[in-house]
C-alpha cells in the first residue's frame, strides 16, 4: 500500500511541474532496449530509498505489454523488489508504467538518450525529479559519464543531486 501511495504522489508531481525538453527519437528501438539495465547513478527519491545494486530487467509480454521487473539491495541487505509493467506511447522513446499493484495511473518514462550500440542510457520523467543514468554493466567509463553528466545538464539537470545506484 505505501509503495502504491508513493506511486501516486509521484504521478500528481509529474503532472504539476514543467520538465526538461527531451528529444523524440523515432529510431528508438525496444527490441534493442529490453533487457536488463544496471542503474549507474539516480535522483534520490522515495521508491528507491537507501537501495544499492539497484537494476531494472524489461521484457516483452505476449500482449505487448513491458514487464518492469526492478531490484535493489536496502540497507538491512535484503532484496526489495518492485513490479510494473510499461506501454509505448506514439512517440517510441517515451513509454507510460504503471505498478502492478495499482495499474491505473502510469507514470511518464522518457529514454532521454541512448548511445548507439545501447548500451548507456539517460531516462527521465515529465519533472526535472527524476534521473536515471542506466548500462549495460555494472561500472562506465569515465569519458561515458562525462558525457552524460554534460547531456543532462543540458536538459536542464541539476547533476550535483546524483547518488550512485551501485
């Protein structure tokens, strides 16, 4: 119940703040997106409190739908898991989630960017609340960071508000 509360504040926030101006990238390509992510660096904020070794698997559903399976280790060493499932939306790199606990309201997930070979991305909402710096492993090299520090900053990211997530 606290996750879906937590869930719905977010959603009321996105909707009452003006966010960055992301790009749409109609060469997105899901298939090439799906999988598992590590979560390099975040925004701290209330679902992902005080988590370590966070990762999100997505995965495509016979219905179409995308499963969002995120992990992350709290600090009492256990393993919280949170369960959603996401749609795309006209524009292919902005998909909509929605927990599986409560799937009424979905949240705004925009792939602000992606490297070529897919194997980096920055995602964030409709607020300037939320970042996420995402890879394919578990560490990035440090001209890839910088890059996407510089990228985020653009979007009018203040980056000094990031936490690592691993």
């Amino acid at each position: 119940m606290k996750n879906i509360l937590i869930f719905l504040i977010s959603i009321i926030t996105f909707s009452c703040s003006s966010g960055p101006k992301v790009e749409k990238n109609f060469n997105f390509s899901l298939d090439k997106y799906l999988g598992k992510w590590y979560e390099i660096k975040r925004f701290d904020h209330s679902f992902e409190k005080n988590l370590k070794d966070v990762t999100a698997n997505y995965s495509l559903e016979t219905n179409g739908k995308i499963s969002v399976i995120n992990r992350g280790i709290n600090l009492k060493g256990e393993e919280k898991t949170f369960y959603a499932f996401a749609k795309q939306t006209d524009t292919p790199n902005f998909l909509k989630v929605y927990p599986k606990s409560f799937p009424i309201f979905g949240a705004p997930y925009n792939v602000a960017w992606i490297s070529e070979d897919y194997k980096y991305a920055i995602v964030t909402s409709i607020s300037y609340s939320y970042l996420w710096f995402l890879s394919r492993e578990k560490t990035i090299p440090s001209t890839t960071y910088e890059f996407m520090l510089k990228k985020a900053n653009s979007l009018g990211f203040n980056t000094d508000k990031l936490i690592d997530g691993q």
